[in-house]
C-alpha cells in the first residue's frame, strides 16, 4: 500500500489547512498591494490569466481523479462478473464436484470482499490477498486436474478459460485501487491555490479595496473542490466510496 505525508494526511486536514493558508495568502498580498501607488501598472489582467490557469489545473487534476474512480468501479463491476461466470461453470459438474467448487468460490470471495473493505489496515490487506492467492491455486488445481479425466473433459474446458479471466480481473482491480493522481500534480495544486490567493490579495490591494464575500467564497469554493479530487483519489476511506460495487460481492456470496 502507498505511503507518504501527503497520502496517509486525512484530506479534510489538508483542505482545512489550504483555507487558512489561502485567507492568509490573500492578507499578505493585500498588505503587499496597499503599499504601491495608483502609478504602478494594474496586473488585473494576469490576474485573469492566473485564474484560468488555476481552474485549468483543478479541471485536470479532477478528471484524472474521476478517471481513476470510474476505472476502480468498471474493474469491481468486471471482477464480480467473472466470479459469477466461474461460480455458474461449477454447476456443470457432478454434484460432489460442484459443492467443493462453490464452498472454495466462498472463500474466495470472502477474502475479495475482506480485501476492498480492509480500510487502510495494511495486516489485513496482506491477509486477504495472501488467501486469495491461495485459495485461487486450490481452485486452479482442482480444474487442472479434472481436465486430465475424459468424462470430466467439458466442464473443466469450461471452467478453466473462467478461472483464468476471474484472476486477471483479480488483478486488475487490485492495481486500479492502488492507482492515484501522481503526487507532484496535487502539491502544484494546492501551492498555485496559496500562489493565486496572494495575487488576488495583491490585486485588491492595490486597489484599495477588498470584498470579503468573494474572498471568502473563492477559498471556500477551491477547498470543496480539492477535497473531491482527494476523496475521490482515496477509495480507502472518505465519504466517496465503492458501497453499491461491494454488494454485488456480498450477493454473489450470499447466493452459494
């Protein structure tokens, strides 16, 4: 699992931070921009340009977030419709065969389902993808090997191509939950926040004049979105999650 200061930070802290640090950037511009003379040049038009620059950057740094959210949903979505594919193939063999498979399929997706919900408990974590491997190379086994027997020949033909696909799906899920926005994208995002605040002071500044509603509602504004783009980056915990994909987990296994 990943580790750094910016990841393991709860992202509420560090759009809280970002609040202040931007009212604060604002001040300090301000107390910069009273200090110049109407004979200085107004940069009210770089200002605009900063801005768009600034919503250029939230726009992008959000896409790849919801990129990144809707690949984990489509990966979990794909997962658990492959382990129901596998879990219908078991019905192809005789009765005794298909029991042992389905009771396996159960462990398998408990461990699955062990595996998305394990919040960022790195024991846990391990633990569950240390069963499912195992528990994959029981049921890869058992296939493998029915297949060497005649009369078992077509529903191991059957299972095997739908082991396989379960296992890539496996692992494709697993890398699109640890896929993130790169970190040095988020910190250019939140200094150009604190950069355009100091400049939106400066420009107020100098004109002698502050309107703390649109102040106020610029940095709230920012922090919201940012916060998003965080909690849509983070499936691990947040109020933005995977609930409604996991049920399909817990239906599958709720119907072995």
């Amino acid at each position: 699992m990943k580790h750094s200061f910016l990841f393991d930070l709860d992202a509420r802290y560090i759009v809280v931070f970002l609040f202040f640090a931007m009212l604060l950037a604002i001040n300090i511009g301000y107390r910069f921009g009273v200090k110049k003379t109407k004979t200085d040049s107004d940069n009210s038009g770089i200002l605009s340009s900063l801005l768009g620059l600034l919503a250029l950057i939230l726009a992008f740094t959000f896409g790849m977030s919801g990129s990144r959210f809707e690949t984990r949903k489509a990966s979990l979505i794909d997962e658990a419709n492959c382990i129901g594919t596998a879990i219908l193939r078991a019905d192809t063999y005789p009765d005794s065969l298909k029991n042992t498979f389905k009771k396996d399929f159960a462990v398998y997706l408990s461990s699955r389902i062990a595996y998305f919900e394990s919040d960022r408990n790195e024991e846990k974590i391990n633990t569950s993808l240390r069963e499912s491997a195992e528990i994959s190379q029981t049921l890869w086994n058992r296939a493998t090997q029915y297949s060497r027997d005649k009369d078992l020949f077509l529903p191991s033909n059957m299972m095997i191509p739908a082991l396989n696909s379960m296992f890539d799906a496996a692992t494709t899920a697993n890398e699109a939950y640890n896929a993130n926005v790169p970190e040095p994208i988020v910190y250019l995002l939140l200094f150009f926040s604190i950069i355009i605040s100091f400049y939106i002071g400066y420009s107020s500044g100098f004109k002698k004049k502050i309107d703390r509603f649109y102040i106020l509602g610029f940095c709230l504004l920012t922090s919201v979105v940012i916060y998003i783009t965080l909690d849509l980056d983070r499936p691990r915990r947040g109020s933005i999650n995977m609930q409604n994909e996991m049920f399909l987990f817990n239906n599958l296994k709720g119907n072995l």
